[in-house]
C-alpha cells in the first residue's frame, strides 16, 4: 500500500520551500514515522539531503522527461512508509513551454497526478494581507491540483504574522505555519546549487535545527491530517522502465562523480544488474570483470588535479575501453576527454578516450531538458533510441572533434551543439539521462 504524500512547493524559488521539507521530514523521521522522500524536476542534488533527512531514498519525478510507467514504478519505493513528502521546485507552476511526456514538468503536474495536496510557502516580507491574493490565484489556478494550505514564510514580528493570518482567513487559506526570519539556518551553495549533502559535515545538526524550528512553529498534526493520494496510485507498476546498460556496471562514486540520478540507479538493479562502485579520486581502476563502466557527472573542475594525476585510473580506464563500452554525462564526459581547463586557465591532461576539450575560465551557462535521437550506440540504446534528460553545467567546450552521439534538441525543439561524442568504445553526453523518450524526437 502506497501512504498518502504532500508536495511542499511555493510561488519562486528562494521562498523557503528546502527548509520547510528538510525540517519537517527531519522532524517526523525522529518521531518514528517513516517518510518517503520524493523531488519534483531534474534537480540532483536535493535527493541526497532528503535521504540524510529521512534514512530512506530520495527519489526525482518529472512530468516532462519520465513516461507515466516510470512515475508509477517509482511509487513502489514508497511502499512501507507512512508518508510521502515531495518538494517542488521553482516555482509551482514553473516548467518549459512545451508538454514532454505528462505535462511540462512543472511541480504542480506531479501534485495533480499522484493526488497529494499542496503546501504553498510563501514569502511574506515586506507585505501581509497581500499575500493572501497569491495564495488564492495559486489555490485556484488548476482547480483539479489538490491544495492544503500556506506556511508563511520570513515573518518579522507577531504582529506581522496576525496581519498575514487575517488575509489568508478572509480568502478561505488555511495557514498551517509561519516561520519567523531565522538566517542563521541556511545550507551552502555552489554554482550549481547546493553543495553536495556529503560535503556537509556539519549536516546531522543543521537537519536537526531546521527540524527543531518546523516543530516549534509548523501545526505538524494538521499537515499530516491534510495529506492525500490518487486512489488508483495504490498499486504501482514494479517492473523496469530504464534499460540497463549491462550486467554487471563499474560507476564511479566519489566526490567528483556523484551526479547519477537515484531512480537510474535503482532501476538497473529492479532489471537485474549489479553496480560496482570505486573511486577515481582514489586513483581506482573499474572492476575487471565488469561489462560496462559509466561516469556520472559531479564536480570534475574542483578535482581536476587530482584526476590529472591519477594514473592508474586513467591508464585502466583507457585499457577497459578497449574491448568494452564507456560512457560519462557531462562531469564523467569531460573526465573521457583530452583536457579540462579549470577556472584559473590551467590545463589538466584527462583520460583521453574523446578528443574532447573545456573549460571553467570561459563559464557559460547551459541549463534545460534535453531529448535526443541516437545516431550512434551507446551503452544499453542503439541508434534512433529516443532518450531524455536534463543539463546544467557551466564548462565551456574548446574542441568536440569526435563522432557525434545525438541529435539533441532541448525542451523547445531547438538544435543544441552539445551533440556529445563517440570513439570507439567511448560514448559521452553533457545531459544527464533521466529516462527513455515515448513522445517526440
């Protein structure tokens, strides 16, 4: 049986809506309940703090690049638990122009198609009953998207809260919170967002504090009352839906290679095959009797040294892919070419299966859904395979002079350079895969 979800969500991003999901999943996990942890859109890194939050894994769903078969697999990762809470992200509506595989992969898609109602934070600086026009044009916008409530958001005063309250009373708003301005609990980031939850040392007593403030000033009871599912969700899909690219698969997994999404990964292994992780930080070779070794992305640039200098990895790596299939998205790419220019111009010799070169000095950033047509093999698809994913990176590419993979276009069905590339062996994208294409190209 499938327990019943709420998607946390606000109008924008920067709103609160990360401090309100990690404290409050924080704050249930530790009252005994099982919470299962859900994210809306291609975000990787928001995953990893909600599976610190809660002890079990955080899961993406995106209505724009998963088939409905994917979301409903993905449900049985649910099962066992007592609720399931998704975050949202942007803003609730928020997605691309264009409808992908079930909609546009705007929040509020997922919140409508699983059934779990909304919890709306809202950011009420600088104003107070005003607010509550926002709350009702986001109540109200999608009359078939279940709405529980706001929490109010960076409230300055008692009597700014009381203001904020009547406003929300007056348009008929349920208010299940409001958290005072707090600056002192925030999370580091990056030029990609978020450092990675491993990174974070101090992360046990920053969940513990944010779960703290949710307790103290969130009606926990009454979110939990408002909680709610899709009937026909109960029984969801367990067989795989993203083809694995071997039996047995070498992944590095360290804190350069970190960025493989968490349903991809489970998804091999619902199909029967085993990953084997090791450490190219740790100048490790892949398994040896692994059919297939995959790069994700990470954090490349920040180690390039380190990777320059691992030998015995590289030296492996290009004996592997003589006689088998190595991929990498994007980090995991650029680690297969020639060389990787980091943010200061110095030049950093990589594996050198790809003649691929890019650079941190020159930053540029590439951010959207990705879809592409295969005109090549890679690990697992053959050529005319339709996949989707997602990019976001800032490198730069200096030479891409190798077969391309794909015809890739993003979410608007413009044509991207970022073709990815292939020698031999050796397949490369800059988007991350996120699941296999039914609709479009």
């Amino acid at each position: 049986m499938i327990p019943n979800g709420l998607l946390i969500s606000a109008p924008a991003s920067g709103t609160g809506k990360t401090t309100l999901m990690l404290g409050l999943a924080r704050a249930l996990s530790r009252k005994g309940l099982q919470v299962q942890p859900f994210k809306s859109g291609p975000d990787y890194i928001d995953p990893a703090f909600h599976t610190a939050a809660t002890g079990r894994s955080g899961i993406n769903m995106d209505s724009w690049a998963m088939p409905q078969s994917l979301l409903d697999n993905l449900l049985h990762r649910a099962e066992g638990a007592d609720l399931i809470l998704a975050e949202g992200s942007m803003g609730l509506f928020d997605g691309v122009a264009s409808a992908g595989e079930v909609g546009n992969g705007a929040s509020a898609d997922i919140a409508t198609s699983m059934g779990w109602p909304v919890v709306l934070v809202i950011d009420v600086s600088g104003q107070a009953q005003s607010a509550a026009a926002t709350a009702k044009g986001f109540s109200e916008l999608r009359p078939e998207m279940p709405f529980a409530g706001v929490v109010l958001n960076r409230v300055a005063s008692p009597r700014h809260e009381m203001l904020s309250r009547v406003g929300m009373e007056q348009t008929g708003i349920k208010v299940l919170g409001a958290l005072p301005r707090n600056p002192d609990i925030t999370l580091p980031e990056r030029h990609l967002g978020l450092v990675q939850a491993q990174e974070k040392g101090d992360l046990h007593d920053v969940l513990e504090a944010m779960a703290d403030f949710v307790e103290k000033h969130v009606d926990v009871e009454m979110m939990l009352k408002m909680a709610g599912a899709q009937d026909h969700y109960r029984a969801p899909n367990k067989e795989a839906t993203v083809q694995p690219p071997g039996q047995r698969i070498a992944l590095a997994q360290d804190a350069a290679f970190s960025f493989v999404y968490p349903h991809v990964a489970d998804q091999w292994r619902v199909a029967g095959s085993e990953i084997l992780p090791f450490s190219p930080l740790a100048d490790e070779a892949p398994d040896p009797t692994a059919d297939i070794c995959w790069l994700p992305g990470g954090y490349p640039e920040l180690h390039a040294g380190a990777l320059a200098a691992a030998n015995h990895f590289k030296t492996s790596l290009v004996s592997f892919a003589a006689d088998r299939p190595v991929h990498g998205e994007c980090g995991g790419y650029m680690a297969m070419g020639d060389v990787l220019i980091d943010k200061d111009g110095v030049g950093h010799q990589m594996a050198g299966l790809l003649g691929l070169e890019t650079s941190y000095a020159k930053r540029k950033m590439h951010l959207g859904y990705r879809h592409a047509s295969l005109t090549k093999p890679m690990p697992g698809y053959k050529p005319g395979a339709r996949l989707r994913g997602h990019e976001f990176h800032y490198s730069t590419i200096l030479k891409q002079p190798d077969q391309p993979l794909a015809d890739v276009k993003d979410a608007n069905d413009q044509a991207i350079p970022e073709t990815g590339s292939v020698r031999g062996n050796a397949t490369g994208t800059f988007f991350h895969l996120i699941s296999e294409g039914r609709k479009g190209n």
